[in-house]
C-alpha cells in the first residue's frame, strides 16, 4: 500500500490536461466578462438611438 501512494504521488500523467483545462477555465471567464461589458455598452447604445428618435416625432 505504501508503495502504490508513493507511485500515486509522484505521477504526472494527467497533469497537462489539468492545467489545459484550468487555462480554457480563465479563458472563459474573461470572455464572459467581455461579453458582458459589451453587451450593457449597446443596450446604452440602443437605447439613447431610441430615445433620440422618440424626440423627433
């Protein structure tokens, strides 16, 4: 048993995927928070365009 968690301990097999997975997490993260901030700029866009034209007729 003690030597199965020593070779437990000391593998890296999956440890690229981990941190490929981490990295497409932030990736994520920051697009979404993009997305966001875009998205609340053209709904303020839109709807000045719109009270703009309610003025004019």
């Amino acid at each position: 048993m003690k030597r199965f968690l020593k070779r437990f301990w000391k593998e890296t097999e999956g440890q690229d995927l981990v941190e490929y997975a981490l990295i497409v997490a932030v990736i994520a993260l920051g697009l979404i928070a993009a997305v966001r901030a875009v998205a609340a700029a053209l709904v303020s866009l839109y709807e000045s365009i719109s009270a703009a034209l309610a003025l004019t007729q």
